[in-house]
C-alpha cells in the first residue's frame, strides 16, 4: 500500500522525526491560511498523487509542473487554484494521469547537504538493516552501482532495536557535525521507533537534510507497509487512497481476491501464488502475454470465484481467459460452479480453456460438461497454455 | 527412510476446533498421520473426532502424549505466538500453515528458534508429506505415492504440480517440503537441499523456487559444490512485474534484486537442469538423472 507524501508527513510528525513545516489543503482557502501561519518562510506548494515526477509533469488545463516554490500566501493560494481539480501527468501515470485533489504547502528550507537514510527487514538476515549514504537526493540504486563503497549497512538486533551507539556510528558515517549530533541520534531513534510501530517493510528518507540554518531534517520519506499487519493499524489503512489504484485491482480487493492487473490479453484465474506466476510464465512463453496474476487462494468459495470472472471478463482488452485450477484446499467442483454461475450473470464473449486437476475433480468437469458453456478444456498446464494462447491470436 | 516425518510422527494441532485446522486435522487422521493430540486455549477437556483429546496449552498437550510434531492453523494474529509456545514446549517439528503473519512477528520468532532445537517449516506453507508414511499439511494426500524423488517449494500448488507429474511418469516421492512463501521463513531450500542429500531414500530431488530474496541462489551454490544427486529446478515468476508483491509475501522483486532470470542463471551454473516452464519439471528431473 502506497501513501500521501502529506500522510508520510502526519506520520513522521507523530513520532517525532524532525521535517518541514506545513499542512495539507484541498482548497485554495486552505493553502492560503497555511502559507500565512509559515509566514516569512520561503514555500513549496506540492500536488499530491502517488506517482513520482511530479515537478516535471504538466496539468492537462495546461499548467506546468506539479511542484512550485513562492514566497507569500497569495501565491500560494493561486498555485493552489490552478492544481486542485485537476488532472496531472507525469512520466509514471501513463496518459490518463491522476486527479489532484490536495496540495501540500511547506516550508522550503534551503539545504546545506543531502544525505540518505532507509530502514528495512533484510530477508537474509531475518533482521532489521538500515541503510546510510552521504549521497543523498540522488537514486540510491545509481550510488549503490557506481559507488558501492558510499553506502552503509548497519545491521539491528531484532531484540535489541537501534541502540544509541549505532545512531552515533551513523551520524559519524555520515559526516554530520557535532553540534547535530544530539538531534540526529534523536531524529534516528524515532524514525526506528516509527518503523517498527507502524509495521513498515521499508522506509526511505531521500533526502535527508542539513539546512543552512543549522537543523537537520526529514525532508522527503516513502513507507512501504507490511501488507499482513495492516490489521493492526486501521489508523493507516485509513490512509488508503483508492482514486489511485488499478479500478480492477480495487475491485477485487473487495473479493479478497490477490489481483494484479497487467496489460496483456489473457486473463488468467488461478489457485496458489506460485502457480498463478508459472501459468503467466508458460502463457509468455508460448507466445501469449498475460493480462493479469490472479490467486483465487485456497479457502475461496463460489461467490469469489464468480466475482473473480467478472473482473477478468470487465476488462476489455482480454481476448481469451485461462482457468488453471491444483486442487489441493480448493476443490474443482467449487470452480466450475462459480464458472458457471459467473457465466449465467455476464454472457461470456470470449474464448474460455479450462484446466483442472486435483481434488473433486471429477464433480467439477462433470458440472462443467452438463453445462452447455461453450468452453475448451485441456489436460495439463502446457496444453492448456498452447490452447489458449491459440485462442488469443 | 525420509526426511523430518516418518511413520514415528506424532502430531499435535494447533487451532484444532476451528474449520479449517479441523478439516485438515481429519485429513491427515485419515491419510494416516498419528494425530495424538489438539490445542485450543479454553477448549481443554474436550475430544475431537471423539479420539483426540484437546489441550488448552502446547505443554500439557506435550506431557500427556508425547507429540513431537504440531501443524499450526492459528489465524494471524496470534500465530506468531502459537510457534514460540511450541518452541518452548521443546516440540521438534513446527509446521505453520498460517498464511498472513507480520513479518516483524516472524522477525521475533527467527531470533527465538535460533535458541532452541526446534525446526519451524512455513508458515504460509502447505506442509510437509513423507507419502504412504506420515502427512502433515493441506496438499491433497491421493496425488502423491512413496519413492525416491525429493520436491522442495516456495509454493503450494507448484508442488502438487511437480509430485502429479512425478506421479503419473510412475515417480514416487521420499518427501515432499513446502517451506511457505513468506520473506522470513523457518526452514530454508538449502537446509531442505541438505536432508535430501544425506537421506539414503532421496535420489534425486526437484527444488522449486520463485522470484524475490535469494534462497534459492545460496541453495544453487551449496549444491554445485557439494551434492551428489540429481537435481532439477524452476522458478517461477518471470513475467512478474518488478515491485509488485505477487500473492506471497516473498515474491517481489526489488532494487533488481531477487529477477527469476539471475535465479535461473544461479541454478545452471551449479549444474541443475532447469525446467523451462511448470510443465516440463519431471521431465527436467529425467532429462537430468540421464545426463548422468
């Protein structure tokens, strides 16, 4: 789940980790009144979508970029005006774009130096890492290609969490002066402190600042959130953002379906994680390319399964639909009913290859059979794949 | 001979008055599992399948019957800690089948077992199958038949995948692993890859794997220096779009970290015959025991 450069803000403000002032606006009013409570500060008025390039992008009213700085509350209630309502595009919306409906408006500090901070769960280890550069306000993965010696690992006991010695090894790592030394450690600390509390798999804080003015700030952070424990934070599923998601995907996740839109033209529906990748695999390699990953999971039951169809058959770029069903927890008979019910609610238009296996196999070719649905079956995954790619072309 | 379960097994479960952990539970009693014994905290006293007496913790459960296994179906939120009550009661073998659990919970559960005996397999796993002998886990029992063939997997149903086609070539199994599909997880393919190489009863073994970490890289290394046996691979995932978690919570590639084509790569250059697609993996197994 992806949140709001202002939700990240909310956030860091909540812990305690030093950043830039300001707040969030959905009117022109609201940007006014913010940028005057910043008064005298130099401002920086931000669209708010999740996709990145915003500074470069434009607004389909013909307005250009995302990202302005100004300096007095009226402008900042007209930059305000001219983004609110409208649809930005940048390099990572596609041509469609994202309709801005908040601003963010901040301080601009002038920056003295960038640096590079990241905390994750590093897989290998089974433990927390975090992750330091002096090359700050650049791509991390650029740095770590080019100059591998610039970026530091410091290694967390999950028991032990970040103790006051490492956030002073890193402010040394990274060449912060002494007199910055105590909030550092402080803005470190409660960066951690935020990082467990909230669950994140990842959060990135690029850059990292040293202001002319002598602090040192938070001045842009990414979270990534661990999906499974967003049960235990409704404050931050909260910060869900549903104007900004794939429709299709939205619309499956109210199935508790595992959909992943692609842009191919073979819808596929499969059982378990694993294989949903393999059968998109084995559709690309006969040629086909695969509209989607869709796990319809073990416990799924008729009503998913119909629901499921129709969000493969709502897409109108799909041309043919692949239904690879292992039987293990989820049983064939289970598939075909919701096939057939599926069918009955929206009239198939396109070509179907079915292919089950496993448990109750039988019962559900049976059912399929008895049906009367025009549909192909095939007998293993790489028939299955010829057939429906065949289908597509 | 097999690896981790055998017909010695005896089987606690965790969560076994609810519907799928009695489901299951049933499943295996009729596959033949010893199921000895079941846990659901204030349910104590109570009998299921009127022969297996519930517990209402894992150290009563272990004092009265002996189990020395325990399949987990506790739901997410207290999955976590059902593992590190079977850990304390020095239970051997803990499967988790829980799917969903916080990876900062399993975090804690790692640093946990790295203090104790105990083997955690999973979670978000579908178990583990010794066929004929011992199954404890969800995968359907009648697809697999005992033999020599070992599988390892990230993933559920591309095991059932790989044991139906071993299966219909006339190839049985000694062991089937699913070691889950999450980013932490208790039991890696190399320590699987090790127990199939010391288990007189394996002969050749399928390891399959799947896009994000780098498990699958480090089992590749161990074995292109080290094992004896005939292995085949695939990895599944290819297609898959870069940063997007692809239903298991491991399955992501990211920073370029983690593609299906450097595991693939990983794989051939330790001498594995790699499986060009999910319906050629016994075949790829074949194809490798006759090169020799």
């Amino acid at each position: 789940m992806n949140i709001h450069e202002y939700q990240a803000k909310e956030l860091l403000d909540k812990y305690g980790v030093a950043n830039s002032s300001g707040g969030v606006a959905s009117t022109p009013e609201e940007a006014e009144k913010i940028a005057t409570s910043l008064a005298g500060k130099n401002l920086v008025v931000k669209a708010q979508v999740h996709a990145g390039g915003r500074g470069k992008g434009s607004f389909k009213n013909g307005f250009k970029g995302g990202v302005h700085l100004c300096k007095t509350p009226a402008e900042a209630r007209d930059l305000a005006s001219k983004m609110l309502g409208q649809t930005l595009v940048t390099h990572q919306t596609g041509e469609a774009g994202r309709l801005v409906s908040k601003v963010l408006v901040a301080e601009s500090v002038e920056i003295e130096k960038e640096l590079y901070i990241a905390m994750l769960i590093d897989r290998a280890t089974s433990a927390p890492v975090v992750v330091a550069s002096t090359e700050g306000g650049m791509d991390i993965e650029a740095v770590a290609e080019k100059t591998p010696e610039k970026i530091h690992h410091i290694a967390i006991d999950p028991l032990l969490g970040l103790q006051p010695y490492q956030s002073r090894k890193l402010a040394k790592l990274l060449g912060i002066p002494a007199a910055l030394l105590k909030p550092a450690c402080a803005l470190f600390e409660n960066l951690y402190r935020l990082f467990i509390a909230c669950d994140c798999s990842m959060v990135e804080v690029n850059p990292l600042v040293i202001t002319k003015s002598g602090d040192i700030r938070a001045l842009d952070a990414k979270f990534n959130f661990d999906d499974n424990a967003l049960f235990r934070h409704p404050d931050i599923l909260a910060y869900r953002d549903i104007t900004e998601e794939d429709p299709r995907e939205v619309e499956a996740s109210k199935s508790n379906l595992n959909y992943i839109g692609l842009d191919g033209n073979i819808a596929c529906l499969v059982n378990g994680a694993g294989l949903a990748m393999a059968t998109m695999d084995i559709i690309k390699h006969c040629g086909g390319e695969p509209a989607n990953f869709l796990d319809v999971g073990g416990g799924a039951n008729e009503q998913q399964v119909t629901e499921a169809f129709k969000i493969l058959i709502s897409d109108k770029k799909v041309k043919a639909i692949l239904v690879n069903i292992f039987g293990g927890i989820m049983k064939c008979d289970i598939i075909a009913q919701g096939i057939i019910n599926a069918s009955k609610a929206v009239s198939l238009p396109i070509p179907l290859v079915v292919r089950l296996e496993g448990t109750n196999v039988d019962a559900g070719r049976k059912l399929l059979a008895e049906s009367g649905l025009e549909l192909t079956t095939a007998t293993d995954i790489a028939d299955a794949a010829k057939k429906v790619v065949a289908a597509a072309a | 001979m097999s690896i981790l379960v055998d017909k010695n097994t005896r089987l606690l479960v965790q969560g076994i008055t609810g519907k799928s952990g009695g489901f299951h539970a049933k499943s295996c009693m009729d596959y033949g599992t010893h199921v000895v014994a079941g846990v659901t905290p204030g349910r104590g006293g109570e009998t299921f399948e009127s022969k297996v007496p519930v517990y209402d913790t894992v150290m009563e459960a272990r004092t009265q019957t002996g189990c020395n296994a325990t399949m987990i179906f506790v739901p997410p939120p207290g999955a976590a800690d059902s593992i590190l009550e079977a850990i304390d009661a020095g239970i051997e073998l803990v499967v988790c089948i829980t799917e969903g659990i916080p990876v900062i919970d399993m975090m804690r559960v790692k640093a946990a077992l790295q203090k104790s005996s105990s083997r955690l397999i999973g979670p978000n796993c579908p178990g583990i199958i010794t066929p004929g002998a011992c199954k404890i886990g969800i995968m359907p029992g009648y697809i697999h038949n005992p033999g020599k063939v070992g599988v390892v997997s990230r993933s559920g149903t591309l095991t059932y995948e790989a044991v139906w086609q071993l299966s219909s070539r006339g190839h049985g199994q000694s062991t089937c692993v699913g070691i889950g599909g999450d980013p932490i997880n208790g039991t890696s393919h190399l320590d699987v890859v090790k127990m199939f190489n010391d288990d007189p009863n394996t002969e050749a073994f399928i390891m399959i794997g799947e896009i994000g970490g780098s498990a699958e890289e480090e089992a590749a290394e161990w074995i292109g220096k080290n094992c004896k046996k005939p292995v085949a691979g695939f990895i599944a995932g290819a297609t898959a779009p870069p940063g997007r978690r692809m239903g298991h919570a491991g399955a992501i590639v990211s920073g370029g970290q983690g593609t299906a084509q450097g595991k693939i790569e990983a794989l051939q250059a330790a001498g594995i015959e790699v499986a060009a697609t999910p319906a050629d993996m016994a075949d790829a197994l074949l194809r490798r025991i006759k090169r020799g």
